[in-house]
C-alpha cells in the first residue's frame, strides 16, 4: 500500500478518535430543566441526590450509579423499600451511602449536604421553591459545586427526555442518554399522532391516588398523570375542579356526580402492608388483582360507570416520578382509548427497558386492570 494512503488512513483514524474525546471534553456547560446554565468543572465522582427516587433514572444512563454517590435523600427507602432492597441487592455498596432524609417531600438539609463534599448535586424541581434548597444553592455556588435540577413528576412528558439527557450530559453519559431519549420520544410521538388522527372528545377519566390507602379522593390536575390524560384526548372530570391545578382532593359527592367512564387509581407495595392498591416491584400478579378488587368495593367507587363497566384499573404511584413513565403512558392509553391503541404493549416496553437500560431491571407487576387484560 502506498505510503501516502497509509498516511491518510491513519489521519483519518486519529481524526476518527479525537471526535468523541472532544464531545467528551470537561468542563462542560449544561441546561437544566428550570433553564439553568450550570458548568461542570470535571467528571463527577461524589453526586449527591436530593431525592432518593432520581436513583431509578440515574440507573438508565449509568451501570453503576452508586459508586458515584455520597449522598441520597431517603424518601426511595422510606415509600418504596422494594426498589431500594433490589438496588442494594444489585450494589450492596447503597446501604453506606447516607441517607439525608427520612421521607418523600423533605428538603435537603443544607448544612449536611455540604458536609458530603459533592461535587455534583442533581436535585428535584419540585424541591427548588423550599427555602432550604434555595440556601443550599447559595453555599454550593460560594464553593462552586455544580447543582442541576431534573423532573419527571411536575411536567413528565415534557421533562423526562430533557432530565435524561440531562443526566447523559452530566455523568459523562451521553450515548446512553441519548439512545434511552429516543426511545421515549418515538413511543410518545406515535401515540400523539394517532390521537392528532382522530379528533373528538375521548371519555370522561377519573385519575386518583392510593384509593382505600388516602381518605377520598385526591384526584389528578393537569399535571403529572393529568398530563397523560390531555396527551391521550381524554377529559379529565377533575381538571377546574381542583384549588392546585396540578391536583387536590375531591368530595365524595363530587365523585360521585362526575361519572366517569374509566377509572386509574395508584397504589404501592410494601410487603405486610395490604392497604389499598398492592403495585410495584416486587408485588405479586395475584396480590395486586386481589387489592383492585377489594379497592373497588369502597363507596366512592363501586357505583361509578367506570366500575360498573369494568374500566376500572390500578397504576404503580411512583411512575410518576421515574422516566420508565412511557411504560405508564401506554397503559393507561390502552385503558382510556382501546380503539386505538389496543395494540400497545406497555409490559414489552418494560422489558424492553429492562435489557437495554436498566442497570436493575424493574420487576414486579406495576399495573392491573378490573378486566384481568394487564
């Protein structure tokens, strides 16, 4: 071969390496979902999570996401013990990691996430108004430790692509992020335009949380499952009912007078515990048809038309709040429009995650419907 050409190839191969070096480059300038310009200096190795569920997402974009922790909120532990014993199981190294908060909802307590080092914090949107975490802010930028903030909970269909590649961005992850993004979004936009295909008012869905765990009955707004409702066409008999557009409680006579012709209520699992709906990793198919059935036989909801037509369903609580939420999505469009997305298989989605993604793969049964079709 000639020298010249070998001199070419050569070039060409070394050109070839330094591309994706370069995209790798630290430090790097990143947009976080509040629209935050936030630098950070080098790869991180000590992240500090604020919230313990951002584990599961770290977890699609990262094959170890423990090894770079110094810091978890504990909410993840304290609501949903199952999916943190499966990721102590998978990384042992999680039960030293320490645990900032006892339960879901706290803020970060400023003076002890300081005390951790990070040099990496990803926080929650929904955490950014609390005075706490707007005092953490101002110590981590006097030390000049990055923070960024992610969502899959306020707005999931906008943010989870964002929050994924995000934390692509942030960890040094980008080809998995990006890979996982996609996958979200072609899920999403099929389902848009087959909705965008068939216009008309879709039927009248009630969207509640943990039926016979809460009193009756807090019922989704606009956001977080009502986001899911709107994207699918249906009416969601609570939006403008409710004093916090994103959600609130609802009376018993309201229920009642709305009529809604699908039901999704959520519920958790947590073994010894079989107050209301049993969903999650780790819950047992026939467990979690047996709690629909007995949620169903409360007041509130045994006379709906919804019941009375067996579209009634359950819904693991804490897809919201975790990017597997398309899994959720598609479910919940089969349940609301079966005309049109009877075809839809959420549980292959799952699976599907579950070999591409997942760095612990969910498992357990995360949705039930009253007609035995999951």
């Amino acid at each position: 071969m000639p020298r010249r050409r070998i001199f070419v190839l050569l070039l060409a191969a070394l050109l070839g390496l330094a591309g994706p070096a370069r995209a790798q480059a630290w430090p790097r300038s990143v947009t976080d979902v509040l629209g935050r310009e936030v630098t950070i200096p080098a790869e991180p190795h000590a992240v500090l999570l604020g919230e313990g569920f951002q584990l599961l997402n770290m977890a699609l974009v990262h094959p170890d996401p423990v090894s770079l922790l110094v810091g978890i909120g504990g909410d993840l532990r304290q609501v949903d013990p199952q999916s943190y014993a499966a990721f102590e199981r998978a990384f042992p190294a999680l039960a030293k990691v320490p645990r900032l908060t006892a339960s879901i909802g706290q803020t970060l307590p400023a003076e002890a996430a300081l005390a951790l080092r990070p040099d990496l914090v990803i926080l929650s949107a929904w955490q950014a108004a609390a005075e706490e975490t707007r005092r953490s802010l101002e110590h981590f930028g006097t030390l000049g430790v990055p923070v960024i903030f992610v969502d899959t909970f306020q707005q999931p269909l906008a943010n989870t692509p964002k929050t994924i590649r995000l934390l692509g961005a942030a960890l040094g992850r980008q080809a998995q992020a990006e890979a996982y993004a996609r996958f979200y979004e072609e899920r999403v936009a099929h389902i848009r335009a087959r909705v965008a295909a068939a216009p008309g008012p879709g039927p009248k869905v009630l969207f509640t949380a943990f039926p016979g765990r809460w009193a009756c009955c807090w019922a989704a707004g606009g956001g977080g499952g009502g986001e899911f409702l709107t994207a699918l066409g249906a009416r969601n008999v609570a939006e403008g009912l409710l004093p916090n557009p994103r959600g609130g409680t609802l009376g018993l006579e309201q229920v009642l007078m709305l009529q809604p012709e699908v039901y999704v209520g959520t519920g958790l699992f947590r073994p010894g515990d079989d107050t209301g709906l049993q969903l999650g990793t780790g819950a047992p198919a026939e467990a979690a048809q047996a709690s629909l059935a007995r949620v169903l036989q409360a007041p509130e909801l045994a006379s709906l038309p919804a019941v009375q037509a067996g579209r009634a369903h359950g819904l693991w609580n804490y897809f919201a709040g975790t990017a597997i939420n398309i899994a959720a999505l598609e479910a919940v469009a089969r349940w609301v429009r079966p005309d049109l997305f009877g075809d839809l298989d959420p549980g292959a989605t799952l699976a599907e995650i579950n070999r591409r993604f997942a760095a612990v793969p969910f498992e357990g049964t995360y949705w039930v419907s009253q007609s035995g079709r999951n």
